[in-house]
C-alpha cells in the first residue's frame, strides 16, 4: 500500500503512528540494525513519519506499508537527497518487518515497490547502507539487483561491539 492508499483510509491512517512505533520499538528492542540504540519514543516515529508524509506529498519520497488483515506488519521509505546537486538520487532510508512476519516475503515486497517507485519517479540512483551483520537484508538487496559501492569497517558504535556500515546502489542509469 503506497502513502495515497494509506491515507485515504481514516482508519489505518489513524493507526499508523502507533503500529509502526510498535514494529520498530520491538525490531530495536530485539537488536535490529534501524539506527536507533534504545527503541524510538512514539513522538520520534510519529515525527519521523510526518517528515516522511511530507517529502511524498512533495515528491521527494515513497512510503510503503504492508498489512495482514488491516494489521500493519511492515513498512519502509525512501527519500530525495536534499542537496541540490544530489536532486535526482534518493536514499532507501527504512525497511521493517514485524517479527512476527519474518520470512514471508513482506521485506522483498516492500523493497520491490520502493524500487518500482524510485523508477517511476525518476530517481537515477537509489543508495542504502545497511550494518554488516545484517545478511538477510543485504542478501535480499543483492537479489533485486543492488551493488555494494563501499564498506566502512567499524563505523557502526552499538555500545562496545563495532559493525562494518555497508553501501549499497541500483543505478537505473544502467538499465534498460
């Protein structure tokens, strides 16, 4: 489901705050590369998610949610670069899936969409980086065509373990 669909309908759009703060509390709470320590505050995803609402109302982004039975088990984002020499890249900043849904598919789903979105919009190069223990996650962006540009050994502090930040790109300058 992309942001239109999402709030076009009063009530999952009522809930949306509350159900993602409830996935991605839980997936940080549980260890998950999201790029919070502590799981976030609801004011901080209700925040975040008004940034990103914002940005697709201006075309500077894509939000897509996935749902089970009008529960939301998973969304992700990505958005513009800001600079202006940066304009026509854009970032896939989020990608989460409640546990409880792991190995469904909804990840590759909600990827592909976002990528499907990127290239209708005109985006020539989508980037991410994701922790470097996160297999799954860069097995699955390997699958849909992304290419590793760049590692930074160590970058990632999460109190005394270090992890390597690893850059992923699909250039869709290099498609047909």
């Amino acid at each position: 489901m992309d942001a239109t669909e999402l709030t076009s309908d009063p009530d999952l759009g009522a809930r949306l705050t509350e159900s993602a703060h409830r996935i991605l509390a839980d997936l940080v709470r549980g260890g998950a590369a999201l790029g919070w320590i502590e799981p976030p505050a609801r004011p901080d995803v209700a925040e975040l998610l008004g940034h990103v609402l914002r940005a697709v109302r201006n075309g500077d982004g894509s939000l897509r949610a996935a749902y089970l039975d009008r529960r939301l088990v998973g969304l992700g984002y990505w958005l513009r670069y800001a600079r202006p020499t940066h304009r026509p890249h854009a970032d896939l900043e989020k990608i989460a899936v409640d546990t409880a849904a792991h190995g469904r598919g909804i990840g590759r789903a909600l990827t592909a969409a976002l990528v499907a979105d990127a290239r209708r919009a005109g985006i020539e190069v989508l980037t991410l980086d994701a922790r470097g223990d996160n297999s799954n996650a860069l097995h699955l962006y390997r699958s849909l065509g992304f290419t590793e540009y760049g590692r930074l050994a160590d970058f990632v502090a999460v109190g005394q373990r270090r992890y390597d930040k690893v850059f992923y790109m699909l250039d869709f300058r290099r498609q047909s």
